[in-house]
C-alpha cells in the first residue's frame, strides 16, 4: 500500500513542478516571443506557410478561424480514410492486411480526426505500419494542434487579444511543442524498451513446438505522440497495457507525465496571457484537488478489493483482475483517472474491471471535461464555467457580470450554454436508444447496473473526445451490431467536437471586441479564494444535475449492490 501511494505522490509532484515550465514556455510560443528553437524551426515555419500561402501576420475572425479548421479538418479526414481503405496496395504492409469494413474505416477516419481516437478494432490485426503511421500518426498530431489552437484563440479572445490564425497556431502547435517534445520522448521510451521497426512480426517455435508470432512495429514513435497529444489510440490492441507500448514503471511514468503536462500547463499558460498568475494558480488547485479526490475514490476501491472475491476466498487482496501485474493498483487507478480527466483515452488496465468507485470516477471525468480537460478545448471549458460562474454571482449580488473588465451579456451565456449542452445531448440521447433497441442489446455483454455504464460510458468517451471504453460491446464484431456502434458514436464525436469549438471560437471573438469598463471597488475580483471556490461548487452542481441520473443508475447502485452482499 504504501509504495502505491508513494509512485502517485511522485508522479503527482512532477506535475506540479513542471506547469509552470511548460506553461512559460507555450505563453511565449504563441506570444510570438523568442525561444530555444527559433534558429531551428523558423525557416521550416516559413517554408510551410510560403506553400500554404498563409500569411502570418493576418488574424482571423471567430467564425474564419472556425471555418479554417472545419476545411482543413474535412480534407485530412478524406485523405486519412483514402490511406486506410487503399491500405492493401500502399507500403509497409508486411502482413498484407487488407481494407477493413467501410463503416469501421470510417470510425477510425473521425474519430482520430477528432482527436477521440476510439478504436472498434484490433491495431495489430487490422492496420499495415503505413496506416498507423502515416494515417493516424499523422492525425495524432494535427488533431493535438488543432485543439491547442483552439485553446490559445479562446485564451487570447477572453484577455482581449486578437483570435489570431489558426494555419499559424496549428504550425508552431506542432513544430515548437508536439514534434520536439516528441523526439525527446520517443528516445526515452526507445531507451525503456519500446520498440521502432519496420520488420515484420517476428516468427518463433514455442516450447510445445507449435508457431507464435509476436506483433511489433514503430511503437515509439506512435506512443509518446499518443499519449502528448491526448490521443489515446494504442498501436495494438491492449493499449499501454501491452509491453511494447508500456514495459516498464519508467515508461509508465514517462507516458503519464506526457499525458497530463499540456492540460495542466495551460492553465497557467492563460495566467501569463492575463498577467494574472494568482488566479492562474488558484484555478489549478482547484482542479488538481478534484483530480486528487477521484484518485482517491478509485485507488481505495482497487485497494480494497472486491468483497465478494475476497469473503470467498477468505483473503483482503487488492482488486487485480483486469490489471497489469506489471504496475498493480495504484499505478491502474491514477493511470485510469488521469487518461478520462485528461480526454487522453489511453489505457494501462482494463476499464471493465474497475471497482464501482472507479466507474464513477471516470464517468464523472467524461461528464465534466475539465479536469484536466481534452487538449486545449479542456481548458477553454473550464473558462466556459468561469464566465458562467460571474454570471451567476453578479446576478446575486446584483451587479452586471464582468469578466477580465468585458461584460458578460446575453451573446456569451447562449454561446456558453450551447457548449455545456451539447454534451449531454450527444450522451444521454443515443444511449437511451442504444439501450431500449432488441438490435444493439445484443452486444451488450454485461446486464444490470454495469450494462448501462458501458453503454453510457461508450457516448461519454466518444463525445468527451475521449476514446476509451469499458470493452465487452460488440462494436468490433460483424454488422449490424458493428455498424450501429461505428456509425451512431461518429455522429457524438462529431456533434461533441466541432459544435463547442465553433460556440467557444464565436464566444472568444466576442469578448475580444467588447470595451473595456474601469475597475471600481465594487468590481468581483475572480482570482479570490471565494470565487474559485463558488466556481467549483457551480461545476460540481452542474455535473450532478446533469448527469447523476445516469451515475445513480451505474456506478452507484453498482456499488450498493456490491455493500449490501
């Protein structure tokens, strides 16, 4: 127990001494200010923006930047699923896979377009190193970036700045932050025994005499971008629970400091951008000491053990079923709730086998988005509740909201309340279908309480832009099974991701184009210790209004019926 609780004090501690490092250094790569790389990258930033023809200094308005990236997000789409479908006739294909099923390469376009990277598939068994590669390693990156971009216009919309270009922000997104950080961490993890090849499987003669062959390809390069960028999407199909992608506790450590460093720095990143680091450091408290409460909540059930197994067998063992004897259940818990609070997806431990304590932790990530939040786009939702939260309190005391000397108005709560209801729109929805339809229940492997979470969870992680499940759908076998799951969790990935990000760029736009009023003594102050606390409390209240249905029919009683036996 306590060397458990020792690796996620650790962990936790490089975190918070590394956001404000990071933090630092994206303020100045988007400040436009000079850094380390300037000498490399610049001439490769002009040359890229020469053959785009972008011109950098020309900034873009809410819905030009949001028609940028719905453009250039609809061309890499169709050109990823091209790749896919023509896997069969394109390089480095070793194994001579052949396309997958239309609607299953369709699945696998959006949503690693989308930065959700939800697999109903088995990587190993159904993508060539070409399609891995240069499909969807290519999606990792540009996904990230578009979602880092999005954050940085939002940011520099609230702080009064221009939104800037998104071509722009989505270049250095990737050239000063994902690509160099990238290098540096596929080295590492190379150095912890992942591997990078080309080869194919290796064939070997087992001890019994019969054949084996052991997948392999270019992990390294394809997991560390996977687990920066918040994708998620695993080289094979067990994820960083498989030795190639995860070997080792230090490969473990190094993927989840990957994992949480962007959300967590850019927090801080907005502090710098509003010359306000206290409430900077005010608002990361308070989603770290969240974030700590749901590590808590999932590491005790996981230590505690199941209590069935464990009355009849007469023992108090951990609950190690569906986790990798590798990292046990510290490791498994934090891994578990950092990969839902960051919209990472990624997974060390199968989700399935969690404790009803850890269920809700993780539903309860995918619900609020914002602790840590998706690659960018958390953090703009976490300031989505800030205004929403000046609102309400300007409303109490009887004052018109303002936020950073910009009124909040009725444009920026509709644009507000559009992003916070989407969400559950494209949640709650679709699962109640899923589960009232004789033709989906099919591929429902678990009844009862547990049943309703993996399908719920299914929506959640798909309009989280998350990626993760609770497995045991039949989303990866035959239609028509397949092709309700493939097809109705595009529509939530979808609606989950380009209708916030046009609503947050729109908002943004707005409040960069508000005057400014004077500060007077009766001003709210939002970077008190009052105010962070009321805008955790109006998160947690809006969390639970919205959603504890769902979680009371889940986790909850799956929990109650577990106490009660």
């Amino acid at each position: 127990m306590g060397q458990g609780l020792l690796q996620i004090g650790l962990t936790l501690c490089i975190v918070i001494g590394i956001t404000p490092l990071l933090g630092k250094y994206i303020a100045r790569v988007f400040l436009g200010e000079k850094t380390l790389l300037d000498l490399a990258m610049q001439p490769v930033e002009r040359l890229i923006y020469t053959l785009a023809g972008v011109r950098k200094q020309d900034n873009m308005t809410g819905w030009q930047y949001a028609r940028a990236i719905l453009y250039s997000n609809f061309v890499m789409g169709v050109f990823v699923y091209l790749l896919i479908a023509l896997q069969k006739f394109l390089p480095f294909n070793p194994t001579r896979l052949n396309m997958p099923s239309w609607d299953t390469v369709l699945h696998t376009a959006i949503s690693f377009l989308t930065n959700t990277d939800q697999q109903h598939y088995v990587g190993e068994t159904t993508l060539s190193y070409f399609s891995q590669t240069a499909a969807l390693g290519f999606l990792m990156f540009t996904s990230a970036a578009t979602g880092l971009a999005v954050g940085i216009a939002f940011i520099r919309g609230l702080t009064g700045r221009p939104l800037g270009n998104f071509y722009v922000d989505l270049t250095r997104g990737i050239t000063r932050i994902l690509l160099p950080i990238s290098v540096i961490g596929a080295i590492a993890l190379l150095l912890t025994g992942v591997p990078q090849t080309l080869a194919a499987p290796q064939v070997v003669r087992t001890l019994e005499g019969s054949t084996q062959y052991i997948a392999r390809g270019p992990v390294a390069s394809f997991e560390i971008i996977k687990q920066l960028g918040e994708n998620g999407g695993g080289f094979f199909g067990v994820n960083s629970a498989h030795p190639f992608e995860n070997p080792n506790g230090v490969s473990n450590l190094i993927e989840e400091i990957a994992m949480i460093s962007i959300p967590a720095a850019l927090i801080y990143t907005y502090g710098l951008f509003a010359n306000n680091t206290k409430q900077a450091w005010r608002l990361f408290w308070m989603v770290f000491i969240i974030f700590v409460v749901l590590v808590c909540i999932t590491a005790g059930g996981e230590l505690q053990g199941n209590p069935l197994i464990n009355t009849a067998l007469g023992t108090d063992q951990p609950n190690l079923e569906g986790k990798e004897v590798r990292f046990g259940w510290a490791q498994t818990a934090l891994w578990a709730v950092m990969t839902t609070a960051t919209m990472c997806g990624a997974v060390n431990g199968m989700h399935d086998s969690l404790m009803p304590g850890g269920g809700f932790s993780t539903l309860f990530n995918l619900f609020l988005q914002i602790i840590w939040g998706g690659q960018g786009t958390g953090t703009a939702y976490l300031f989505i509740y800030l205004i929403l939260t000046v609102f309400l309190t300007g409303l109490m005391v009887g004052r018109t909201p303002e936020f950073f000397g910009r009124k909040i108005e009725k444009r920026e709560i509709v644009l507000s309340s559009i992003v916070l209801l989407v969400h559950p729109i494209v949640v709650l929805i679709p699962s109640a279908i899923a589960l009232a339809s004789p033709n989906t229940l099919s591929g429902i492997s678990n009844p009862g309480f547990h049943g309703i979470s993996q399908v719920v969870y299914e929506y959640a992680s798909a309009a989280a832009n998350n990626g993760s499940g609770l497995a045991g759908l039949a989303n990866s076998q035959p239609a028509p099974t397949a092709l309700w799951w493939n097809l109705s969790t595009c529509v939530s990935i979808l609606v989950g991701r380009y209708v916030p990000i046009i609503a947050i760029l729109l908002l943004a736009d707005s409040m960069a184009h508000k005057q400014t009023v004077a500060e007077t003594p009766g001003t709210l102050r939002t970077d008190s210790l009052l105010f962070t606390s009321v805008t955790a409390g109006v998160i947690l209240i809006l969390g639970v209004l919205t959603f504890f249905p769902v979680l009371a029919l889940g986790p909850i009683a799956e929990g109650f019926k577990l106490a009660v036996r």
